[in-house]
C-alpha cells in the first residue's frame, strides 16, 4: 500500500533548474529550481525555489501554493501587492495576470492543475 502514498520532499528528486523567460523579467536574475514530485493526469506537485527577482506572471493553471520559506509579493495586474510569508497558503486561479516578486529567497510547495 505504500505506492499509494508519496511523501512531498526534495530527497532523492533530481532538481529542474529553470529561470524566467528574459522578456518577462523586470528585476534582477532569479534563477528557479523545481523537485516535481508528481506529474499524472494533468496534476503536477513538488517543491519550488526561486531567488530574488521579479518577473511577469501569466497563470493558464490553478495552482495551490503554501510558502516553507522567504518571502514574496505577488502583485494582480491593475490590483493590490499581496505580501507572501512562511506559513501562507494561497489559491491561483486561471487567468491571473501580474508580478512575481522573490523579495528574500522564497520556498514553497504547490499542486498545479493543468
């Protein structure tokens, strides 16, 4: 029955290290990295790092987000900076449009539904 659960962790998971599309940054040179736990049927979850920097964001996905560590501001388009801290957990839905700001460098878990 134990392939029936998985633990969400970053050992033993080969790390994905990515960066933002230079044409969607705005601020510094944050560099991603990314343990994918989970990828099946259209749900993807793992443990994402980011280091500072800003960045456009453009969400086509839900996303379900709990920040571990640092803290970020997430800016809506046209709308008001919500600050993200340890502990936080948020809901992003499809269509939302923004900034990503890495303030000190952020860790955070996620399920993404494509």
């Amino acid at each position: 029955m134990t392939d029936m659960l998985q633990r969400l962790t970053r050992a033993g998971i080969a790390p994905e290290i990515t960066r933002p599309p230079p044409d969607r940054v705005l601020a510094g040179d944050p560099v991603h990295t990314a343990w994918n736990v989970e990828d099946r049927d259209g749900l993807f979850a793992g443990i994402w790092q980011s280091t500072p920097g800003t960045w456009r964001v453009v969400y086509d996905e839900w996303e379900y987000v709990r920040i571990l560590e640092g803290v970020s501001i997430l800016t809506p388009e046209g709308g008001v900076p919500v600050t993200l801290r340890a502990g936080d957990a948020w809901i992003i839905r499809p269509g939302f449009r923004g900034t990503w700001e890495v303030v000190e460098t952020t860790v955070k878990d996620y399920v993404i539904r494509a």
